[in-house]
C-alpha cells in the first residue's frame, strides 16, 4: 500500500544506481525507460561481517507496469495479509486532507518507520521509493530487520517462490547483486 502525497523533491542520492551513482532511468524487469510514469525503488542493505558499514545486498528499479504485472503475481492470501499488515503498522504516518506537514528527510531516510530505530541501530534495512522523472513523489521509508522478518512471514510458499523467481527477470544488475544471486538465493521478499 502506498501513500501519495502533495509531494515532490529531488530524489535523493540514496536512491541513486550503485552502478553510475546517478538516477535509474530505465526499468531492472523490462529494460524500457521511465519516460514520465511512476516507477519504484528498493535497495536493501546488511551490515557487514565485521559490523562497520553496510553493503548493498540488492537493488531495483521497476516501472509502474511490470509492478502492476509484479503485484498481480502475489498470492490472494499473501496480498490480503500483506495490505492488513501495512493498515495496522504503527508508525504509517497519517495525515488529513487539509494537514500541511514538514517533512524531515534526513529523518525519514535514516530511520525505521515501523520502528522509529535510527539505522546505527539496525543490522540490515530496505530503503523503498517512489519517483516519477528526476522527483521523489512519495515519502521515502526505511524498513528495519523486525519489520521484515514480520513482512516475510505474511507471504504464502506460493508468493516466496514468485519472489525468488523475480531475481531472475531483472534484466540489468548491479555487479555485487549478480555474483551474490549467483552464488545463493536472496533470503528477503522485496517489499514495493
């Protein structure tokens, strides 16, 4: 579930392509360029052996149709629990139609928003995106570990096999995350 807001700023240079470190321009599933549609983001990071830094474990860029396509993919069961799981999440933010709000982007991309816990305090996070040309048109989320092992319990065997077999249509990888697939399976669902 996602929410749109009266929204709209550079993107970030989080979400930039680890590959160029610019922003993505064209789909990872399909290979077409965003042109001016929607498309999504997710990178997901773990801490390393040593705990010192993060290191990217994935990340994709997918255009509103193969998302569409994607979302279509998923379990009945799964996507029911999936969309109650985000309506109970406590720390959604809320907002009235007439609610102006300042937004804190530092914040919103450097903690948990299920959790409220700084990244310094996580082992691994999703960062997850929505943008539309060269603009960020949604609030940015971090998701934690808790939030994602509660996540990867919602899905049925069904939506885990979709997912696992996701990885495989994504036409253009970054080079850690093709030696990484090559080597084993990704042990996280992808969350957008």
């Amino acid at each position: 579930m996602h929410f749109f807001f009266n929204f709209s700023e550079d993107i970030p240079e989080e979400f930039y392509s680890s590959e160029n470190h610019q922003p993505h321009t064209e789909c990872s599933v399909c290979g077409n360029g965003f042109g001016n549609g929607h498309y999504f983001i997710e990178k997901a990071f773990q801490r390393t052996h040593d705990k010192t830094e993060f290191q990217l474990s994935f990340e994709y860029a997918i255009c509103e149709r193969c998302k569409t396509d994607m979302m279509q993919s998923i379990s009945k069961e799964s996507m029911q629990r999936m969309q109650e799981f985000a309506m109970n999440m406590g720390g959604m933010p809320r907002l009235e139609n007439s609610e102006e709000v300042e937004i804190d982007m530092n914040y919103m991309l450097n903690h948990c928003i299920a959790t409220g816990k700084p990244l310094d305090s996580l082992d691994e996070y999703h960062l997850v995106g929505i943008m539309r040309g060269e603009k960020l048109v949604q609030l940015p989320i971090v998701y934690g570990e808790s939030f994602i092992e509660e996540y990867s319990e919602l899905l049925s065997e069904e939506t885990k096999g979709f997912f696992d077999d996701f990885f495989n249509n994504i036409t253009v990888l970054p080079p850690t995350l093709a030696k990484i697939l090559e080597d084993e399976k990704p042990r996280r669902p992808v969350l957008i």
